[in-house]
C-alpha cells in the first residue's frame, strides 16, 4: 500500500465532528486496512451522486449511508425500485463475504436492524400514498400525463380558473368534472382566461384515463400524506427510514418519479429555513434518477434544479441514484459536492464517451489515472470525492466499501406483511376520504341553475356557486384562510394550512 495514499486520504477525510464511514482506500489490489474515506455529517444536506453501471454496488451503498445516517439521528426517505432495501429493518447476517470485507477495509462489523416504515403509491406493500390534485401542480401533472407545451398551457389555465373560483381540485372526479363544465355549461367563465379547445381537453381526459389504469385513483386524493411523518426520530435516538417501495410500479416511471419530486418541493414550503446544522433533518435518496429527467420540459428542469439549491437551507440533503452523471443535468449536477462513482463499463464508443466525461467531474487526482481506474473496480468499490468540514472537495480515492450493518437481502413476504399489519402509518392512511369539492360543487351549481334564465328578461340569476363565492362571508374566510392562494415550487401551494 502506497504509503503517501494513506497519509493523503487520512488527511483529506479528517473531521473534527461525527462523519460516516463510507471504507478504505485502495491501490491496486491492496487495501488501507482501516477505514479511512468519511463524509462530515454536518455536510449531508449538501447533495450528493451515487453512480454506476448496473450490478456494481450502488443499492448497497445507499443502504451503508441510510443506516448510518438512521444511527446519528437522521431521518431518511429513499425509494426501492426491486424490494432490495427492506432488509435494512432486519440484522445483518454474517458470512464469508461480509467477514472477508471487514477484515480487507478494518471494519468493525456489528449486525444491526434499523427503524423503518413501507410506503405505497397502491397500498400493497405500505401505506397508501396520496396527494391531492391542487397540491401536485399543473407543472408536475403536466409532466406525469406527458403533456406538450400546449396540453400543459391549458391544464394550467384550469389550475388558475379552479383557484379563483374556490373549486378544490383532490382527486381526478374533480378534475373531470371540471374540464367538462368548460367545455359545456361553463365555457362562458373562461372569459378573461383564454380560450381552450375540446381537442385539447379530450387529449387531457385520455391521457387521464391512460393514468387511472396505472393506478392514479388510489393515488391522487386525501389524506393527503403528512411529510412529517417521515421525519421522525425514534425514542432510541435513531432517525426513521421510510421505504417506498415501489416494485409494483415500475412500469410507471413518471407517477413514482414526480410523486418524490412534489415531496422535495412540499418539503422546501413546510419546513422552516435552518441554514447551517450539525446534521441534517432529512436526507432524501432520489433512486433512478435518469427517469425524473426524461422528456423533461425546460420550466420543469428548472424548478428541479431550484428546488434543489434552495432545500439546503431547510436541512434536507438530497442524493441522486443513477448509472452515469449525464444523467442528471448539468445545473443540477453542479451542486452535487459529494460523489460516489462505482465502476463504468466500456463496451461502445459511447460507453468510453461517458466514461471520458465522468472522469472529467472529479478532481484531479495525484493517485489514479479516473479513466483507467472506473473500469477496474470491483463490486462495492467506488471513485469516492467528498465536501470536507469547510466544504472544500476531497481529493478522489478508489475506495473498498465497508458491508452494511442490517440485512443485505429483502424481508420475506410473511416478515413485510407482519410489518405492515403494525405499522400506524398503514392504518393512518387505509381509508381514502371524499369530501366535498370541485366535482360536488359543479354538481350542485347544474342542480339549481334555471335552463333558461334569460328567459326571464334581464340579467342572468347568478348560480348558487357564484352567490357563495361572491359573498361577504366567503370572501372574509378565504382571504383569512390564507389570503390569495400562491403557487410556487413544482406547483405545490403556499396558502391554506395542511388539515391536521
């Protein structure tokens, strides 16, 4: 072992505070034989990019952070794409390979079970998951029905004219119902709104229906999840892990990969400005990033990369899961200081391409040729570039991953559904809740409309809608409720407090 290399990444991971202990470093087949590359725990809410061909290691570098980050106190959200992650809730379980990694990297390794909570865009495997509507966005819907420019203009337009006329928009019968009065007996309101065509509104209903067979009628709804409660600590002091598994939604990548997005940007309006903290309130796993980005519109990109930069301050970190760095863009990249590359394969001109770039992302090392070395390393070894305590990068360093503490394969069927007849949350959230709406109130407007009031001679009777909106008591508790309602970040809204 190049004894430079050691005195190097010793240096380079010094910390002063609790850090975690990401493994040693190697050259060529040796290793330190003590665990060395650490990342301050004061830096977590500073992003970070786990990365990597398929096979290499990347799922269980996430669990090794995860737990860690459970056991200083840390809440964790992260998204499980195959049922891997949900033996982080049970020990781990020792044999030759786990023993022959602790003895190559020093590790003391002890079997330990972490706090955790299964969370479910379907119900089957955790607690319901549901936001409303309204809460979603036109922006984040817009990219979940695969909307173009001109589809999304016009679902914004319906946001807007829902807004102003006190119509709350929580599941799609509101939505719906919605669309069909202005394109019918309220096509008059839309004056001052712009015009929308029964093309256009027929393309949302199909691409709405498209989605209701994916599952969204579970989905959209209330109650609306409660992001609190994945920011718990448990009475032993270790952060709660929740799960979202999401094996049965794997071929719905757009509902899975918006629905973690609208949670950062609820996350961003809830939480208060922290700025600097011994560690962070919440570190957020963004597994299978790539498919966030896909087909991505630019307003989209960039209320991504806003979200990103600006939840720091809330004390929230959030790591991007993917294959390689292009895939995430560039001025999200940018702010990712912390960087766990595993290997990359070079099969194709356009596998060398990608990998010339991703070397190109780290700094210059004095130790490893990037290029040469990302192809080389084996399963749980990773190119490891860290933020020290003052926020400087590290220099890079090949690295053998220490094994995680808790279970490296899934829980059984038997032991997730014995977790899940406990877990409060599944009960919380089994019930969905159908109060009254958009779709109610358009019902009861065509209930006590005349046919024809203009049969009457003057004016037009107002409809029972507009006689509660236009009245004086409606209007004291709308702006005492919150105002105006105000859309911000990915279309989440900053106006009447959540139901508690």
């Amino acid at each position: 072992m190049d004894e430079k290399l050691v005195a190097a990444c010793r240096a380079a991971f010094e910390s002063t505070g609790p850090a975690l202990t990401l493994g040693a470093p190697i050259s060529g087949k040796e290793c330190a034989h003590e665990p060395l590359v650490r990342v301050p725990l004061a830096m977590m809410n500073r992003h970070g990019l786990i990365a990597g061909a398929t096979g290499t290691g990347k799922t269980k570098t996430l669990q090794l952070l995860a737990e860690q980050l459970s056991a200083a106190g840390v809440p964790v959200f992260l998204a499980d794409m195959k049922g891997d992650l949900s033996g982080i809730g049970a020990p781990g379980e020792a044999n030759d390979k786990v023993e022959q990694r602790a003895k190559e990297t020093g590790w003391k390794w002890t079997p330990s079970p972490f706090p955790v909570e299964f969370l479910s865009l379907t119900a089957t495997r955790g607690a319901q998951l549901r936001a409303t509507v309204s809460s979603f966005g036109p922006l984040l819907l817009s990219k979940v029905l695969d909307l173009n420019d001109t589809q999304a203009g016009v679902l914004a337009l319906v946001f807007k004219y829902c807004d102003d006329r006190a119509l709350e928009l929580l599941d799609f019968a509101d939505l719906r119902a919605v669309l069909e009065h202005l394109t019918g007996a309220g096509a008059a309101d839309l004056k001052g709104y712009g015009g929308i065509s029964k093309t256009t509104v027929g393309v949302l209903q199909r691409k709405m229906v498209e989605l209701e067979q994916q599952g969204a009628l579970a989905f959209f709804g209330e109650p609306e999840f409660d992001l609190h409660d994945m920011m718990q600590v448990e009475r032993d002091g270790r952060g709660l892990v929740s799960i979202l598994e999401l094996q049965d939604t794997q071929d719905k990548p757009a509902l899975f990969s918006t629905f973690m997005m609208w949670m950062l940007a609820r996350l961003y309006n809830e939480l208060p400005e922290v700025g600097d903290v011994d560690k962070p309130k919440l570190v957020f796993f963004f597994d299978e990033a790539h498919l966030l980005f896909n087909g991505a519109s630019k307003a989209f990109l960039e209320q991504v990369e806003q979200v990103v930069r600006l939840i720091r301050s809330k004390g929230v970190g959030v790591f991007f899961v993917t294959q390689t760095p292009k895939d995430v863009p560039a001025d999200v990249l940018a702010q990712l200081g912390h960087r766990v590359q595993h290997a990359l394969r070079a099969f194709t001109p356009n596998d060398q391409k990608a990998l010339s770039a991703t070397a190109k992302t780290f700094p210059k090392s004095s130790f490893y040729d990037l290029e040469e070395t990302l192809t080389t390393l084996g399963i749980g070894e990773a190119m490891v570039t860290v933020l020290s305590a003052k926020g400087v990068p590290s220099q890079p360093f090949a690295t053998r991953l220490i094994p995680p503490a808790s279970r490296m394969a899934p829980l059984t069927d038997a032991e997730l559904q014995q977790r899940l007849a406990s877990s409060s949350q599944v009960r919380k959230y089994r019930e969905a809740v159908n109060r009254v709406s958009a779709e109610e109130k358009l019902e009861g407007q065509a209930a006590t409309t005349p046919a024809t009031p203009a049969a009457r001679g003057g004016r037009p009777a107002p409809s029972t809608l507009e006689t509660i909106l236009r009245s004086p008591v409606t209007r004291s508790v709308a702006v005492t409720i919150s105002g105006a309602i105000t859309r911000t970040l990915m279309g989440a809204i900053l106006g009447p407090r959540r139901r508690r």
